[in-house]
C-alpha cells in the first residue's frame, strides 16, 4: 500500500464509512492496510482505535493480532495477550500457517517483555518450523531474532549473537529495513554488555539513520537511548543525557511506556554517576511504577537496586534492605542471574544493620 499521507487520510475515511455502514468486509480489509503502515511508523493509539473500530463489526483475527501489537508496544501485556490468544484461535480455525506463526512469535514478545523467558522460548520454538514450512523469510527473521534476544536476557551472549546472526542476512534478504534496525541494535547490545563498546556504537550508528529511514519512531528512540548507555559506559555523561533526553519526549510522543521508563531509569543512573543523590533518585522514582504497569520485573529489580545502593551510601540501612528485599524476590521471579549476587548484599546489610544495633545497645555511658 502507498504511504503518501493523502492517501492514507482517504483509506481511513473509507474505513470510516464502512464502519458506520455496516461493511465488514471493506473494514477489515482497509483497516489492516492502513494499520500495517500506522504500525511501522509508531503510531499506535492510531492502530488501537481503528482496529478497534473495525472489531465492533464481528471478531476477526487481523485486527486483534494489530490491536495486540499496538497495546504491546504502548506497554499493556496483559490485554495484548488477550488480543492475540484471540488472534491465534482465529488463524488456526482458518489453517492459516503464516499468520499462526507470526502470532505465535508475538506472544512469545509479550512473555519475554514479562520476564517469563520459558513461555517466551516455548511460543518462538513453535513458530519457527511453521515460518520455514510456509517458506516465510521475513518471519523466520523475526521469531530467531526475538529467540536471541531471550538468549541475551538470560546472560547467553554468544547463543543471542548466534540468533542474531542468522537473523540479519535473512531481513536484509527480504528487505526488511525496520527489522534489520532492530536486529542491529540487538547484535549492538549484546557487544556493549560484553564491554566492547566500539562494536556496539558501529551497530547502533548502523540502525540509527534506517530507524529514521523508515519512520519508525519507538525505533528511533530505542537507538538513541542505547548510544546514550554506551557513551555512560565510556564515562561521556554529557553526551550520554544528550541521547537520553533525544530519547525521552518520542517514547512519550508513541506512548512506548517501557522504553519511557528505561530511558528515566538511565537518566537516573547517569545522575547517579554524578554523585547527584536527589537526581537519581528522582528519576528513578519515575522509572518505578511504569516498571510495574508495564510488567517488567526485571527492569523494576534493576532500579530498586540501584535504590537501595543510593540508600545505602547514605547510610539508610532500613531503607536499603527494603528495596532489596524487593530485589531479591523480583529476581526468583524471573529466574534473574544476579540472584545470588543480590542475596548476598541483602544479607550482608542485613548483617551490617544487626552488628550496628548491637554496637548501640551494649555503647557506655
């Protein structure tokens, strides 16, 4: 379908028409057209609206599955998950494989964005023979790229670049510019997470211009905000709030509630690398109840964390042990690698606290 925004206006203002007469038919057909364009482009509460639109006409799997990805990305697992179990009954009563798989590797999205990694392998898995059977590339693209990045979540660098690398040929293949974005900034975080900075800012400054390319916004923002996580690794705090804040009004622009809340939380680390206590914490503060609308437990264990160290270095013990405590129970929760770690320095506080109240009880006159 063009993309020339006259166009577009005419398409929704047909889809319009056939909603208020009653068409299903043209509804359906229009409004995913549109909304696949409205979808690469980040505009998501747009997607929701028609698709919900086009929904009041009957159920009908192609606007679930949209409306699924709209409420994903705007940060709501939970009725994102219910669109696409709806998406995915749909499209196996109707035999269509394709459609199956892609559904298939988006709720496996969802339970990844969860923290549930088992889920998330388990519904990639089942997708991946059906895009190979059907001989979709683009899909098979996708499901191994989102298979290495539950391998990255899980601290498996080289199974993510594994992934990843089989995934990038295969988008550039089938032209998918938007996807080959995404997997660069995937390969480029998984080098920054191995420390090897310059590696990550090639991929980042490789998927940058595309991102822009092809107007996608949440993309764009994703971007920015990882070069920004490099330049703080690399101790350039200017120019890492530089991209955070780049980063910061597009996430709110698309309503990406997830990404809004990782790019607070980097914001407030950066403070924090400052020795700017009020500032972090401020932000970090922020960052906290979208983590826990969104779903995202492990990235709520990451900023209470840093809470409690900020609590702690300022001798706030109690303060301390509760965020941890936090912590440590986020951290079971989603099978998290610093489980032990973070036990440990919840026990160690714990100790701390019991041998200063100790001090102070037996303290002379």
């Amino acid at each position: 379908m063009a993309t020339d925004p006259r166009t577009i206006a005419r398409w929704v203002e047909v889809h319009r028409l056939a909603v208020a007469g009653r068409q299903p038919e043209i509804a359906r057909n229009v409004g995913d057209r549109v909304g696949r364009v409205w979808l690469r482009t980040s505009r998501f509460a747009a997607v929701e609206a028609m698709a919900t639109a086009t929904l009041t006409l009957g159920p009908d799997a192609s606007p679930f599955h949209q409306r699924g990805w709209a409420r994903s990305a705007t940060g709501r697992p939970r009725p994102a998950l219910e669109d696409y179990q709806q998406a995915l009954t749909l499209y196996q009563q109707a035999g269509h494989r394709g459609n199956e798989a892609a559904t298939l590797t988006s709720i496996g999205s969802v339970y990844n964005r969860l923290g549930d990694r088992q889920r998330a392998l388990d519904h990639y898995h089942q997708a991946l023979p059906i895009t190979r059977e059907v001989g979709d590339r683009a899909g098979e693209a996708v499901t191994l790229n989102n298979i290495g990045s539950v391998y990255d979540r899980l601290g498996d660098r080289q199974g993510a670049l594994d992934y990843f690398d089989q995934a990038l040929p295969i988008r550039r293949e089938v032209g998918d510019r938007a996807g080959e974005a995404t997997t660069l900034n995937n390969i480029g975080s998984v080098y920054d997470s191995l420390g090897d900075r310059q590696r990550a800012l090639d991929h980042f400054r490789q998927a940058l211009p595309i991102t822009r390319e092809v107007g996608d916004r949440a993309g764009e923002a994703t971007t920015l905000n990882n070069i920004g996580h490099v330049y703080h690794s690399l101790g350039d705090r200017q120019r890492a709030l530089d991209h955070f804040r780049q980063a910061l009004p597009i996430q709110r622009e698309v309503g990406d509630r997830a990404g809004e809340a990782v790019t607070l939380h980097n914001i407030g680390s950066v403070y924090h690398s400052l020795g700017d206590r009020q500032g972090a914490l401020d932000h970090f503060r922020q960052a906290l109840p979208i983590q826990r609308e969104v779903g995202d437990r492990a990235g709520e264990a990451v900023t209470r964390y840093n809470i409690a160290m900020i609590h702690r270095a300022g001798g706030e013990l109690d303060q301390a042990i509760r965020e941890l405590e936090h912590v440590v129970d986020l951290d079971r929760q989603v099978d998290h690698p610093d489980l032990e770690a973070d036990t440990a320095v919840l026990e160690q506080l714990r100790r701390q606290r019991a041998g200063e109240r100790g001090s102070a009880g037996t303290a002379g006159p």
